[in-house]
C-alpha cells in the first residue's frame, strides 16, 4: 500500500511501528527488520544512562571535562566550545537528546564503564534485559580506532536496530518500566525539548 509506495517514491527502504497506547492497536512495515540506527541509538544509550544512574552505578551530577580530544565533528556545540569546559553528565545527556551532539555522547558512553568493551556491554545488556532483542549500540561516534570490523559493524555503523525494538523502548518509557518511575519523567522532559 502506501509505505510501497512511499518506497518507490522516494527510492528508499522503509521500516514502521506503531501502537495506540488506548486501544493496543499495533501496525507495522518491515518493522522486524533491522537497519543502521544512526542518531537514533541516543535514545537507547538515555534509557542505560537512567538505568545506571538509578542503580547508583553513575551519577548524573558528576562533571566531565571537555578534552580537545573528545571534540567530535559533525552534530553539536561542544565541537565548538574551550577546551577543559566542564558540564554535568546530566547536561551531555541533555545535549546527547536535545542536539544530537556527538561528542556530548561520547562524554556520556565515557562514564558508563572503565573500558569501550564493558560501556557497550552496558548499554547492551540494559536492551537485552528490557526485551529489545535486535538493538545494539556497537561503537562510540566518530571512533574509528575502536569500530569492530565485524559484518555487524561494517554494515550497521554505530548502532542497529528495529522499529520493533524501538516501539517496545518507548512503550516502557510511557508506562514508565523502562527505568524508575522519576527517570522516566526526566526522560520524557528531555524529549520534549527537542
């Protein structure tokens, strides 16, 4: 029908999900499939980032410093501001959302473990445990040094995942499972800024 024809249209390859909160309707395009998040992972590695916090394994009120090493082109304002500049991890995962800002993810991927192996099994395992089978986040933005060169990762980029996946996240951040309960609220503020 009329994803075909969108498809067709615009000549590209499309995925949908979609569910009525009030009456349990769900439809669906390919939403199965997998394909290349790109920005999109953000709203995952949020969801591990309350998570964490929640767990007390970070804390949202920590400053980080803003190395001129961790100043990633592409989206953002951090590329653009003084070196040793520091912010709250809240305020990355703010910047992360709001502005899609590269580099303010990777100060927030940074926090979440001592090593690049354990901060994707981090944000991994969170997915995994919420029922979101076929996400992944696989590398940090703009990090060719630590891009895993598996057919995932080569085809995928930074992250993979289903509109599926993504329906089920934003279903439990409605109903407010996905972390607890005020999480989910400063989530949903976050998002609303956008």
């Amino acid at each position: 029908g009329e994803f075909q024809r969108l498809e067709r249209q615009f000549g590209g390859h499309l995925g949908v999900a979609g569910k009525n909160l009030n009456t349990g309707e769900v439809i669906g395009y390919n939403a199965s499939e997998r394909f290349p998040t790109a920005s999109v992972i953000k709203l995952p590695v949020m969801a591990a980032f309350f998570h964490l916090a929640d767990q007390k394994r970070v804390d949202p009120h920590a400053r980080v410093v803003l190395a001129k090493e961790d100043k990633k082109p592409g989206s953002g304002v951090l590329q653009f501001m003084t070196d040793s500049m520091n912010l709250s991890l809240l305020d990355a995962v703010k910047l992360m959302i709001i502005l899609s800002d590269n580099t303010a993810t990777n100060l927030v991927l940074d926090q979440l473990a001592s090593t690049h192996d354990a901060r994707m099994a981090a944000v991994n395992d969170f997915l995994l445990s919420r029922g979101l089978k076929n996400t992944r986040l696989l590398n940090r933005l703009y990090s060719w040094q630590t891009k895993k060169q598996s057919p995932e990762g080569i085809r995928y980029g930074i992250g993979v995942s289903t509109p599926e996946d993504m329906m089920v996240l934003l279903e439990a951040l409605y109903n407010k499972t996905l972390a607890d309960s005020s999480s989910c609220n400063t989530m949903l503020d976050i998002l609303k800024q956008q």
